[in-house]
C-alpha cells in the first residue's frame, strides 16, 4: 500500500489507494466497511446511536473528483480493511498534507479563461482515444463479418466514447466510423450512420445523465432501451431504402416470419429488434469492459468507472441500487 506521504498529496490518489485497498481486502461492501468502523467506534465508548457512518459516507471516501476529504474518517476506513494504527496514521497524515496543498493551490485557470487550448498533450490523448473507439467500431463489424454471427457489434467504441467521455465524444466516433466505411467501399453504411448516432446518445445520456450505469440492472435496462432506439431508428431506412433485406444474418429471422404468415414490415422489425436487442447488450458490456481498462483521470465521468469496480469486486447488486445522489455529487 503506497503511503509516500511527500508524493500522493492528490485526494483522487488517496481515492485510487483507498479503492486498491478494498480490493485486496477481498471487497467488502459500502455497508460492511461501515459496520466495521461502528464496531470499533462502540469498542471506543462512542454511543451506538452515533456509531454507523452512513454508507454514502463511506462511499464518499472512495469517489474521485472530491473537493474535501475527512482524514479521521480515512484512518477509520483503512482501519476496517486491516491496517494497525501505525499505518492508519500515515494515511490521517496523507489526508492532511492533501487537504494542506489543494488550500495552498491557486485556482485553476479553465482554457476559456485563459483563451488557450488545453495542450498538444491533452488533444493528442483524445484524438488517440477517439481512433481507438473507431477502431473498436471496425473490429466489431470484422468480427461479425468472418465468423457469420447473427449480430452488428459496430457500435462498442461509439458505445465507449458515448459513455466515457460524453454523448456527442460518442456521436463523433458515430459519424467519424460512417464517413470512413462510405469512402472506403461501403456506401450502403451512410444511411445506417443515424442509427450509430442514435445509440451514440442514448447510451451517453443514458449512463451519465439518467444513471443508466449506476447498477448492474440500470446497465441492463440501459442497453436494452438502447436496442430498442437503434430498431426505431433503422428499421424506416431498411424498409424504404432497402426493401426490407441488406444481406445480414437478421434477415433469415424476417424470413422465417414472412413464411409464418407475418407481414414485411412487423417482421422486419421483429427480426431487426430482436437482433438488436441481443447486440447492445453484448456491445455495452464489451465497452464497460473497455472503459475498465482506462485510467480514471482519462474519464470525464466516473459513474461508468465506479460500477466497474463495484462489479469487479461482486459488489454491484448489493450496493449499487441503494447508493443517494448525495453521493453521486461530480
């Protein structure tokens, strides 16, 4: 455990410390951490009507992006996951010397104020992100495309961006993936790019401004309602620009329909839905994956980051449902 009292003066650092911590204390929830320092707390005197933090309390001391931290509320926390008083101590005092340097730090200058870009460094950073969810997009659709499968997969990197980084970061890889499979030998793409663009919005505001990635069933939720959009939307073009077929496995299952009795237009839709609802959810999860995988301060948002890790550690059923907004504060 880091506890370099002289380098990690960063609350988000102690944050990211503090969440390394729980993890190789095995995970235990919000609630139990809580338990724990009550337990200690009564050991001390303390009355029991005063003795239980509150769980978005303690779920506060694991958040990035804070502006405050509670030191005596840290030593308690890492007390909970086994450290002696000795390190616990280091920690109150990583706290203090943090709380110590965002005081003496002057105010950010934002880039607007300052009428400059944020940096060479920063932009290469994005544009490399933003290639990389383009490059998710392609994968997918080659994947789709070698082993036959009855799915899209061309929307996980817009699923990335949209969710990571923002709705319109993930209408932009939308549009960047479209615009590159018309010119390079796809032009049946470019109508279905609404499509990308639709889902690009719905999974961003979805999971950022809706809670969609708060909890494992939000995420469930949200993916379907995003399958259910992408059907709305695609399925006008497919009838009025394609005459119901393009040639993907889907079509077989509108088929089956038609030869049932079903007409064109309720079977294309069924088909093209149930298709598409088994999609989003395969590509919502690749992305969440994904997003995993970056470094917190690389997210503009860490509702997405947060349900990874309370996932990760088996967490997200007991915990995720049941957190206020009071500790959802960015």
């Amino acid at each position: 455990m880091p506890t370099d009292d002289s380098t990690n003066d960063d609350f988000d650092d102690i944050a990211s410390s503090l969440r390394d911590l729980r993890a190789r204390a095995g995970g235990p929830s919000y609630a139990e951490i809580g338990n724990r320092i009550a337990l200690a707390r009564i050991e001390r005197g303390v009355p029991l009507s005063a003795s239980t933090p509150a769980r978005t309390t303690v779920y506060d001391a694991f958040r990035l992006g804070r502006s405050r931290i509670n030191a005596a509320l840290v030593g308690e926390i890492v007390r909970a996951l086994g450290a002696d008083d000795a390190e616990a101590e280091k920690w109150e005092t990583r706290c203090g010397l943090a709380q110590k340097a965002r005081r003496a730090a002057p105010a950010p200058v934002t880039p607007a104020a300052a009428g400059a870009s944020t940096g060479p460094r920063s932009t290469m950073w994005t544009a490399i992100l933003l290639i990389g969810c383009v490059v998710l997009n392609f994968s997918g659709s080659a994947a789709v495309a070698t082993l036959g499968l009855p799915l899209f997969l061309d929307m996980i990197g817009t699923a990335v961006a949209a969710m990571a980084f923002g709705p319109w970061w993930g209408v932009l890889v939308a549009a960047g993936s479209t615009g590159i499979e018309t010119v390079t030998g796809t032009p049946d793409a470019l109508p279905f790019g609404i499509v990308n663009i639709a889902g690009a919005l719905a999974w961003g505001y979805g999971a950022r401004a809706l809670g969609g990635a708060r909890s494992l069933p939000r995420f469930l939720a949200l993916n379907l309602v995003v399958g259910v959009v992408c059907t709305i939307v695609s399925v006008p073009v497919l009838m009025i620009l394609f005459g119901g077929e393009t040639g993907h496995a889907s079509d077989q299952i509108a088929e089956g329909l038609i030869s049932s009795g079903e007409h064109l237009a309720p079977a294309v839709f069924t088909a093209n839905l149930l298709t598409s609802l088994a999609d989003k959810l395969l590509s919502g999860f690749i992305a969440l994956a994904v997003i995993g995988l970056l470094p917190a301060r690389m997210l503009k948002h860490d509702l997405v980051g947060s349900m990874v890790g309370r996932m990760a550690t088996g967490d997200a059923r007991r915990d995720g449902e049941t957190r206020t907004d009071a500790a959802l504060r960015a």
